[in-house]
C-alpha cells in the first residue's frame, strides 16, 4: 500500500507572526501537486513541516499507509525526500553524491550503480558523473539535487521552487523532468512555485496557499 | 673559538651517516609526538565536532576556554603535569614522571585544544544546507554526523597537522616532565638544549636541521591540504 500524507489543522508561526493557520489537505493520489503562493506565504514552512524538518506549532501531520497511521522513524523519513531551494551538495563526484542516499540505507555497489546511472540518465548528467559536483552550474546542480532525490524513489517527493534559481533553459528541462516523472507516475510528487503559467503546465492538481492556508483543492 | 662551517659539516656527516643515537632520538620523537597526536585527534576531535554540530547552553565558554588553551605556554602545561604526576601529586603512585609517557599526557594536552578549536572552526563553515540535504535524504543523526565530518575533512587534516607541527617544536614541558634522560626521555628539541650548553654543537645542529626539515614537510602538508580545500570549495 503505497504512503499518503494527511496534513489536518496546522497552525505555525515565527516570532508571534502566524505563518500557517489551521491548514489541512490530503495528498493521497499518485500525480503532481502543485502548491502556488506568493513569495512569504508560508510554502517552505509547509513543506519543512511535512518532510519532518520542523514541528508545527498545533496540528498533526499524519503518514498512512492505507489506514494505518507510521510512525515518524527514520523508516518514514526514507519514504519522503524534500529538495531544498538551494541543494547542498557534498564535496565528492556527481555520482557519490547521487550514490548518498542508497549508500547510506545500505544498498550493494551493483544496485548502486545501476540506480545512480539510471537517475543521472533521467536528468541529462550521466556524462558528468565523475566531475566534482561543486564544479557543476546551478541549474545543473538543481538536476544533480533532483536525481539523488529520485535514486531512493520516494513514495512521496517535495520540490520546494525547484526551478527559482536557474536559468530558462534549465528551468524547461527540470519541467521536463517533472512531466517525464509525472508520467511514470509512481509516487506523490508535491511541487511548490510562485509561478503560476508553470504551476498549471505541471499540476495534476493545482493549490494554492493564501494567508496561512490552502484554499483552492481540486 | 668554534666554527659554525665546522659545525655544520660534522652534523652533516652525522645525518648522512645515520649516527645511532641522532636516529634513536629522531625516532622516540616521532613516537612521544606521534602517539600525543593520536590522543590528541582521538579527544579533540569529538570535542570539536560536538561544539561544531550541536548548539548547547555553554558551548561559547567552552570555545572560549579552547582558543585559550591553544596559546598556553608549553612549560606551564609542563609544571602542571609535574605536580599532578610527582610523587606528592594525586598520580604520583602511578611512577609515570621522567618516562616518555609523561611527555606523552604533556604533547596531548598541549595539542588537544588546537585539534578541537580548529577542528570546530572546519566544521561550523560547512554549509548548514548539507546538513539538512543529509538529513532529507533519510540519514540518521550519526550518519548526518558524519557526513558533515568529511565535508570538513580537509580543515581537519589541518588542524590535526597544525597540532603535530605545534608537538614536535615543543622543549618546555616535555623538557620538565621528562627529565631529559638520555636514551630514554631525550627527543630533538631536548637534545638541541643540552647539547648546546655543553658546547657540543654538532649534535645540536644535526637535530636542528632535522628539526627545520620536519617543519617544512610538516608546513608543506598543510599548504597543500588547505590549498586542496580552498580548490574543492
């Protein structure tokens, strides 16, 4: 039974400054949602909140798997992968750092490799795998960010702005790369953007997040 | 009076000729300075990685006290040491004053600040978004750890380099503690301070040479690990 997520009255704020108020929605079909909101509406807030990176002030963020409630153990967080705006990238080759997640979870050197060509293929890297990542441009680096996302194949994936600091070329292959992901179609894929032509090219479902919540569902 | 040709050329021809003792001494050197840096790296490292990584009510006075540290005198560390390990001290029973363990705990202590105090430094420029790359890719708080360790590998290696460099120079307390005895506590920078109060240069200037040379492959290593650092980042 494949992870849904069920996000029921969150409440979070910064300093007394309400950020999420009373927000709920589940995500619980396979597909690409698509969060939209103006720039301080609180979308990577959400998204720290439902990747276990923070704690909501009130309000549950519950896991499930058909109806049963997971715990949030390490288990779970190997379930859901969240890139960040910005992608921190390890002083090591493009292809250890994509190699991180299944190294890290244990997984053979065959079954390592094998993944980490696939994903570096799937995101046009594949023939930079033994450069130095730090060397890579940004936008390549957003694809490097993408693929060691995808290498552990996620249940459930957040891209928070994943297009907001590269250039147009690469902003049309990582939207490439999310509508070829879309269509294998395997997982949850949760995308955040301030960008409302690109939010309707790559939404399944398009929501948008307005003074503390999500107020437009499909 | 003495000529410093002469001297130069009868240390010469000790060090080309592998003299025994200029070799006894070098080694026990290595070996007192080497195993301080072990304990040293196996201590301060830890200290530096946890005052690097975790944010704890207390950390800036421990950082505080480490940089101090990093700037005592070598013959304070040495008095110290003597009261602690003399037979009237609360180690005393334990007969470890003028053996080269005692330089050892000296060398260690003296080091242990500079591996911890830079060791943090190395960690706390790591960017916090490698950490949390880390910890969204499911690691475990160990493997988080670890990972930022090796990102901040290379100013580690020089911390730990630094710290050798700092050991190996070291006469004061290893001079108090150690008592100099030969063939069995005298190491380089000892034998220097002997040898030259009793007017017998060449050894003095062999192992001072030895000295200089260790000091530039010792600055050398660092060079060349800060420069590999600064070229990956």
């Amino acid at each position: 039974m494949g992870l849904t997520l069920a996000v029921s009255h969150v409440f979070k704020s910064y300093d007394g400054k309400p950020v999420l108020q009373d927000c709920s929605f589940p995500f619980e079909k396979s597909g690409t949602y698509v969060l939209t909101g103006p720039n301080g509406s609180g979308k990577s807030t959400f998204f720290r909140i439902c990747a276990l990176l923070e704690n909501p002030d009130r309000g549950k963020i519950n896991y499930l798997s058909g109806s049963i409630l997971i715990e949030k153990n390490i288990e779970l967080r190997r379930r859901i992968t969240l890139l960040l705006p910005r992608v921190g990238v390890f002083n090591m080759t493009v292809f250890k750092n994509v190699a991180y997640g299944l190294t890290i979870r244990g997984a053979n050197s065959d079954e390592t490799g094998e993944r980490v060509h696939k994903a570096l293929d799937f995101v046009g890297l594949l023939q930079k795998k033994e450069q130095k990542a730090l060397t890579l441009s940004s936008g390549e680096t957003q694809r490097l960010g993408i693929a060691r996302a995808i290498v552990t194949e996620p249940e459930i994936l957040f891209l928070d702005e994943p297009t907001a600091s590269v250039d147009l070329e690469n902003t049309k292959i990582i939207e490439d790369i999310i509508l070829r992901m879309k269509k294998i179609g395997k997982s949850i894929v949760v995308i955040t953007t301030h960008d409302m032509a690109q939010a309707e090219r790559l939404a399944d479902w398009l929501l948008l997040l307005k003074d503390g919540r999500i107020v437009s569902a499909p | 009076m003495y000529s410093i040709i002469e001297g130069f050329r009868k240390a010469l021809f000790l060090i080309l000729y592998l003299d025994p003792e200029l070799l006894r001494i070098i080694l026990l050197s290595l070996k007192v300075s080497g195993t301080a840096l072990i304990i040293s790296t196996a201590l301060g490292l830890p200290v530096g990685s946890l005052t690097g990584l975790k944010k704890f009510p207390g950390r800036g006075f421990i950082m505080t006290i480490l940089n101090t540290l990093m700037g005592l005198p070598p013959v304070v560390v040495g008095l110290f040491v003597y009261l602690v390990l003399s037979r009237r001290g609360p180690f005393g029973f334990m007969a470890l004053l003028y053996t080269p363990l005692a330089m050892v705990i000296a060398q260690s202590i003296l080091a242990f600040p500079i591996v911890a105090a830079l060791s943090h430094s190395a960690i706390i420029k790591i960017d916090p978004l490698i950490k949390q790359a880390s910890f969204t890719l499911g690691a475990t708080p160990f493997q988080v750890t670890t990972a930022m360790i090796r990102e901040a590998r290379y100013g580690i290696m020089a911390a730990v380099i630094a710290a050798f460099g700092r050991v190996m120079a070291e006469v004061g307390a290893i001079l108090i503690v150690g008592g100099n005895i030969a063939g069995y506590t005298r190491v380089m920078t000892t034998t220097i301070a002997l040898e030259t109060d009793k007017g017998n240069f060449e050894l003095a200037l062999a192992l001072g040479i030895i000295l200089l040379m260790l000091s530039l492959v010792i600055n050398m290593a660092l060079y060349l690990v800060q420069r590999k650092g600064v070229l990956q980042t």
